[in-house]
C-alpha cells in the first residue's frame, strides 16, 4: 500500500527559486516533492528521481490521474 503524501509546495520547488517557468508538474509519491515534468527546460521531478532514489511520480494536472515507475521506465 502507497501512504498518502501532501504537495510540498504549489509548484515546482526549484523553478520557483530559480524564477523559471514549468510546463506540468509532478508529484514524488515517497515525499511529496513537487518538480516540473521532462517537456520542462529544467526536468526537476527527473533529477530528483536522480538525486534521492526515489522512482515513483504522479501527475499534479488537474483532470489526470497517472503515475510513472523511473525505475521500470512504466506507467503505474
């Protein structure tokens, strides 16, 4: 069973440091990082898969409902 996690934050995380724009956002289903999708010039949900190990993701877009494995490269 996946236990529940929160957004942390109401956009990617790092492009709202940086004061960089995203195309979609992605939630991390271990720990509620918020990062912005690979169509985005920066891929953060990507390079914190990179940087923490953690493989699953789930779209925060309204209306979708999908989530990707990293690490079998598969929807979940």
């Amino acid at each position: 069973m996946i236990r529940p996690v929160f957004p942390s934050a109401a956009g990617c995380e790092e492009c709202i440091a940086m004061g960089e724009q995203w195309v979609h956002l992605r939630i991390c289903l271990t720990c509620g990082h918020v990062g912005c999708c690979d169509t985005s010039n920066n891929k953060h949900a990507s390079a914190h898969y990179e940087n923490t190990g953690h493989p699953l993701i789930a779209s925060l877009e309204p209306g979708e409902n999908w989530g990707w494995c990293y690490s079998d490269e598969e929807y979940v």
